[in-house]
C-alpha cells in the first residue's frame, strides 16, 4: 500500500497469511492520483494508495474523510475528476457495468430496501453481473446463491421478505448479495455499523475467512480497535488525503491520531487480544492535579498505566513482581514502582511501602486481577485508600485463590467504592478525583 503523505512513504505490502512483506505480490488495486469533488468540496485529493491481493484493508479516519468516497470510487460507481482506479490492472472506469461488477462487488451501509423481494431473491441479484441480456446465466448460479446465504447465516429466514428482517439481518443479506456475486475485491462501507458486538465480531471473522480464501477486502470502518484487531494494514485519511499507511502498529499512533482526529488518544496494546488498542481522551489539559495508585498485576493494568499517565495523573503502581509485564510497562512509562522478587509474596516492606502510596493518592484503582496469598496484601492495603474505583471484567470467584478472607476484603471495597468496566476507569478516575 502507498501512502500520499506522512512520516514514512513507499509501498507496504503485506502477506495476509503469516504477516511478511512480499515485493512480487500482485496488485489487486490501485488507486493513482485520485482527485474527486462533490458539489464545491474536494473530497479526494490526490490520493494514492495500492492493495495487494488476498489483504484485509481498513480505510479509518474521521467523518466527512473521504472514506465513502473512496470505497465508491474504487467500485466503479464515482468517476474520479482526475487520476484513475485499476482493478486487477484494469481501469474500472473504463469497464462496462457489468464487467466492473464481476471485478468488484460492494456492501452499502445504507441497507434500506423498500421492495418486497424475499431474502433469495435479493441475494440472487448478485448473480446479475453473469447474466445475459436475455436473463439466462451461462452457468449454474443457484449455489453460489446457497453458498453466500449459508456463509452469511441467513438461510434460515431464504423465504422471508426482506421488509421483514431486522436492520442487523438485512446488513448480512446484503454481504451474502456481495458473496454471490463471487467477485475478487469486496468494498465493505461500515458493515459493522448497525450489528450488535457479538454480530460484529462474527462479521469481521467471516470477512477474515474470505481473505483467507483469497478475496481482497478493503472495508471503511468506524472503530479504530477493531479495524487494528482484523485487519492486515489500514489506510488512514483525512482532508481528503492519506495521512498514514501501513500496518495497524504504524498507524495507529499517538501523534499521528492527533493530527486526523484532532483529539487526544493514548495506544497501547490489549492486554488480552495483543492488538494495538487507542483510548480516546477527554479535551482536557494534559495537567491533572491528582495521584493515582494502581493495584494489578498479569498485564491487567498495562493500558490503565498508559491511559491514567496520559491523561496527566501521577501514576503510582505495585506491589509487583519484577518480570511481571505491567511492571515493564510501568517503567517504560517512568512510573513509581512498588517491586518484590520474582514469585515471591509480598512481604511486610514492600507492603508498608505500597501503603504509604495508597494513603498519598487521590484514588486507588483495583483492577480485575487474580488473587492469591501472595498478593493478598495489595487486596488488604487497598483498605487504606480514601477511594477506590474497583474495575471488574470478571466475577471475582473466578480469580480468587485466597479463600474468604479475600472476598470479604474485596466485597468490602466494591460497597464503599465504585465498580467500573473497563471502559468507564477514567471517567470515574476522574469523578472521584
């Protein structure tokens, strides 16, 4: 993939398999000097961008970026004013409708239909790019039809109206239309936008299932975590130009963020996924005039360490062992580390110690973290805080190994504290600060 602008420039290509580059990989699109205008607003301006076969691409960025624009102009239905858009070394603008649509075949966001049509039918409409003029396909297409709607698990309601579906099935009729149609690229534009979480996740897995198959995807989607979560590179625009190029790693970070959203976010990496992970912060001075004691342990409050730095609290940490990740964390960031050996319990010093740094915080954060005898006393002296902001992921039976004692201490601070997900920490960092 090329990239018009930024701190890097070349041609990243990436193999969707296993992650290597590969020099000699073929070019399923590429994109060359496009320049697009809608009304007076130029959307597009000189953009470039090339996409190897068989990659998983995300266009991210922020609203009225150009991300639509682009998917459009690649699938054929958006002239450019200037440059032009090959798809398997052909100008799709110069195909006729047909032929551009057995080469590229594209999921809407919007997913209103208003006609009666069942399920079958519209996902049959896929098969239209191989029809004569007469209606006649010179091949069966009824399984390619069958297969698209058992991949997009929308078999089961084949006979239903497609008025008489739900916004989040119609979004699946609509990829099993794409499916059909058996083209090489696949544009997606938001196809998680109107899914809950469970159907996001299986969409995205399914589209990873098809580029593992060898489709090439390039999808515009919204959230920034999960496109760094599934897909192989991203393509990041803004003002109608490439900002960043490249796998999620390289683009997704800090300053780069900055200057595409114009907002301030902290990147770290999931402490269970490993994916490359941003939390947006509020619009406010970096300053902030609070201490924060952590309590963690087994990479559970790496990213609570990046984000409550960020945000310009002064972040202590511990007790934990050394070897353990979020203390490596804790010292890349420069933090105040409560240490004890490696395996070893916590013992009366490194306890006193990390006492005197709960008593000293404005806050004290206990994170989702197992508990056993050797680290009971982090859960004992988060007593001392003044206020605790208890996160929670898991129940806490399922992460206990210190009996009763645990739970009462534990059960004890969620009463008089406040129990958060993870998603809600700095809000209520913040709150109680």
């Amino acid at each position: 993939m090329t990239r018009n602008s930024g701190a890097q420039s070349g041609t990243y290509r990436t193999d969707a398999a296993n992650g290597a580059t590969d020099a000699d990989a073929a070019t399923a699109v590429a994109v060359e000097d496009v320049t697009v205008s809608l009304g007076d607003a130029t959307v597009l301006d000189g953009v470039d961008a090339e996409i190897a076969e068989g990659q998983f691409v995300g266009l991210v960025g922020p609203n009225g970026a150009g991300k639509t624009t682009l998917l459009r102009t690649v699938g054929g239905t958006l002239a450019p004013e200037s440059g032009r858009v090959l798809v398997d070394g052909e100008d799709v603008h110069a195909l006729s409708s047909k032929a551009a649509s057995r080469r590229v075949a594209t999921v809407p966001q919007e997913t209103t239909l208003s006609f009666e049509f069942d399920v079958r039918d519209v996902v049959a409409m896929g098969r239209h790019p191989y029809r004569s003029r007469f209606g006649g396909e010179a091949g069966d297409g009824r399984a390619a039809v069958e297969d698209a709607m058992e991949r997009t698990e929308v078999a089961q309601f084949a006979d239903r109206s497609i008025t008489a579906v739900s916004g989040g099935e119609r979004q699946r009729v609509l990829l099993a239309r794409a499916l059909a149609q058996d083209a090489p690229v696949l544009l997606l534009d938001e196809p998680t936008a109107s899914l809950d979480i469970n159907h996001q996740v299986r969409t995205l897995e399914l589209v990873r299932d098809l580029v593992a198959s060898g489709k090439t995807v390039v999808a515009a989607i919204h959230d920034l975590n999960l496109a760094a979560h599934y897909c192989d590179e991203l393509l990041l625009l803004s003002g109608g130009d490439v900002v960043a190029a490249g796998p999620p790693p390289d683009v997704l970070v800090e300053e780069t963020l900055r200057e595409a959203f114009d907002a301030r976010a902290v990147v770290s990496r999931h402490p269970v996924t490993g994916s490359t992970y941003v939390t947006a912060l509020p619009d406010r001075p970096d300053a902030r005039a609070g201490r924060v004691h952590v309590i963690g342990g087994g990479g559970t409050v790496s990213r609570f360490l990046y984000l409550l730095s960020a945000a310009g609290y002064e972040v202590s940490v511990g007790v934990l062992n050394e070897g353990d990740s979020d203390l490596e964390t804790a010292r890349l960031l420069g933090l105040d580390a409560v240490t004890e050996e490696p395996f070893a319990p916590i013992d009366g010093e490194a306890r006193a110690a990390v006492e005197d740094r709960i008593r000293e915080a404005d806050a004290t954060v206990l994170a989702d973290v197992e508990v056993g005898a050797g680290n009971l006393p982090n859960l004992a002296a988060a007593r001392a805080a003044e206020s605790v902001v208890v996160v929670e992921e898991r129940p806490f039976d399922e992460r206990n190994y210190a009996g009763s004692e645990a739970v009462a201490t534990y059960e004890e601070l969620c009463e008089r504290g406040r129990v958060v997900e993870p998603e809600n920490l700095l809000s209520a960092v913040d709150d109680v600060v």
